[in-house]
C-alpha cells in the first residue's frame, strides 16, 4: 500500500516533469541514484530551471537562497517544498544553516547543494563555496551531480545558446522563462559515484569537484 507521503512526493514529481514540458525542456539521466535516505547531493548551477529538473528525479530539499520566499508565485511553491533557506551574505549565520542542513539529513531527508553558491553559463564549473560541506557529517552518501542542457540531439550548445540558457547577473525570472521556452533544449543530470568520506569540509569539497571537472567535459558533449 502507498503510503500518503510517498503518494505526494509522486505527485510532485509528476508535476515538476510538467513544468519541465512546458518550458521546452527534455531531461535525461544517467549513472546510479543513491537511494539512501539523507544523501546530500551536490551540483552545479546554471539556471532557475535547475530546481524544476532535479526536484522532478529525486525526492530531496534544496538549499536555496533566502529571498527566494518573497519571489512572487515562486516564493510561496517554494515554501510549501520546504527548502533550506540560506542567507549567504549574512555575517554570522553559517553555523545556524549548517546546523539546519544537519537537522535535514540526519532526519533521513536528502538535501541538494549548488555548491557553487551562484549561477555560471554552463562552460564550467566555478570554484566551491565550502562552508556548508560542514553538514556532511550528518549524511549517510556525498553524491556529486553534473547538471548539463544542450540542444535536444545532444550536442553541446553554442556561446550564446549557453547565455540563453543560463540566468546568470541581472536577469529576471520572466524574462529567463521566455528565452528557456524558446530553446527546446535538454538537461542532462550525471549523478557520479558517492565521494569518499572527509573530516575535513574543505578536503571534501576539492574532492567533489575534482569528480566533477573529471567528468564535466564528457557530461557536455565539449573537448577540454
């Protein structure tokens, strides 16, 4: 028998593979999910439609910034997901996130981390921020992510597709939703094998990212 809480994460699946129609998008997957309850995914970020993408193949929180509950529409579905709400310029308030971000995986939830702590156009991946790593403690698995969009055979995009793809310095959430429903573009999600344990957050973070840009080349369809 399904239980209630599993019959709702079902639907929000379904409904964010929806969203993701709507706006042209075709998603595709490859490598091993963890299924283990309290894994803390880790990706890059590149576009607001990165959310939409994940949330519609894995049951997990994500961390997002804290201005995002006054985002009109946006603001109030992204409540009722329930993320971890950041504020990465506030002095001070890292211990409090980490802690939350604690609380999430240690409760068997799973988290989604965009490490990067900012947007990029996709041609690669920006160097971490690593002061939520410290949350890691409280996971069961480390899983890297390389979210991609190319175009829809699978090649990768040319520069200017890419900036029309990304959301990236003043852009706005409408203005970055009509250019994305014009591309017809695919998002890629490589989940790479779990990263070995650390003690160290900033250990843990160089060696995510080394998996990453390992793998990022061949994610994208782009040489070195």
């Amino acid at each position: 028998m399904i239980s209630a809480a599993a019959d709702r994460r079902s639907h929000e699946r379904a409904f964010f593979r929806a969203i993701n129609r709507g706006f042209g998008l075709s998603v595709e997957w490859h490598g091993s999910i963890s299924a283990q309850a309290g894994t803390l995914f880790v990706m890059n970020h590149i576009s607001w439609a990165d959310i939409p993408v994940m949330l519609s193949l894995l049951d997990a929180d994500f961390v997002a910034r804290a201005d995002l509950r006054n985002w009109p529409v946006i603001g109030r579905l992204a409540q009722r997901l329930g993320p971890v709400f950041v504020e990465r310029q506030r002095k001070g308030s890292t211990q409090g996130q980490v802690e939350a971000i604690r609380e999430r995986l240690a409760s068997g939830r799973s988290v989604i981390l965009c490490a990067e702590g900012t947007t990029s156009d996709g041609s690669g991946i920006l160097p971490f921020r690593t002061s939520l790593f410290a949350a890691a403690d409280a996971a069961i698995a480390v899983q890297p992510v390389i979210l991609a969009y190319l175009a829809r055979d699978g090649t990768a995009l040319t520069p200017q597709r890419r900036r029309e793809v990304a959301w990236i310095g003043d852009d706005d959430l409408v203005s970055g939703a009509a250019r994305l429903s014009r591309q017809m573009t695919l998002a890629r999600a490589v989940f790479l094998p779990p990263a070995p344990m650390e003690n160290d957050r900033k250990t843990l973070a160089a060696r995510v990212r080394q998996q990453m840009l390992e793998a990022y080349a061949a994610a994208t369809n782009r040489s070195r």
